[in-house]
C-alpha cells in the first residue's frame, strides 16, 4: 500500500510540472484600437534596431516614421524580422524580437501604417 501511495505522488508530481520557454515567460503586449507608429512601434524600433540601423550608419536608417515606414513599404523588412534565429539576413542580428513585437509590426503594416 505504501508503494502505491509513493508511486501516486511521483506520478501527480510529475505531471503538475511545467515546460516553459523563455519566450512564453515574456511579458505579451495587447494593443487595443489600430496600432500606431508612435504609440506601439516606435519603442520596439528603439529597442530592436537603432543601434545598428542609425544616421551614424551605413545600414538603412529606421529612426522615423518615414524611414521605418519606406523600409517596410521597399525592403523585405517584415520578411527579415520574422526569420528564425540562425537564418542569413534575420534581424535583428541580435536574435529575433519576441513574437508581440513582431505581431505589433506586422498589424501596424495591416492597419494602414498610421503614425499617430
């Protein structure tokens, strides 16, 4: 009876564990409402891709509304940040944004690219 007892929490032990990764651990933006340039991407350039992707740079510059939104409209930008890590031309180079800040991306280019 005790080996059953025993064998009963071993078992309910191991499956109340969890698998977690460290991108299901982040924290995951909402956006309410259409997404906006300044509002929602603005930051996640920031964040992302100006240190590499500035004026001081050879890259193509993604520090304004404009620059951002002609990258996307004539470079393969959304295609670009949605590779996988390890994949040749993926940005940022760094290791792929977070799947929230991706989508924010690609439903800001759904919404109309507004800026505010």
């Amino acid at each position: 009876m005790k080996k059953i007892i025993c064998l009963s929490g071993i078992i309910l032990s191991l499956c109340s564990c969890e698998s977690n990764t460290y991108e299901s651990l982040e924290e995951t933006t909402v956006i309410v409402g259409k997404v906006t340039y300044n509002a929602n991407v603005k930051s996640i350039m920031d964040e992302n891709c100006i240190g590499c992707h500035n004026s001081n740079s050879t890259l193509i510059p993604l520090e304004t509304y404009t620059e951002v939104k002609d990258a996307l409209l004539n470079t393969n930008l959304l295609e670009r940040i949605q590779m996988q890590n390890g994949t040749p031309g993926q940005m940022p180079k760094a290791g792929r944004m977070p799947q929230d800040k991706i989508n924010a991306i690609l439903q800001w280019n759904t919404d109309g690219l507004l800026e505010k």
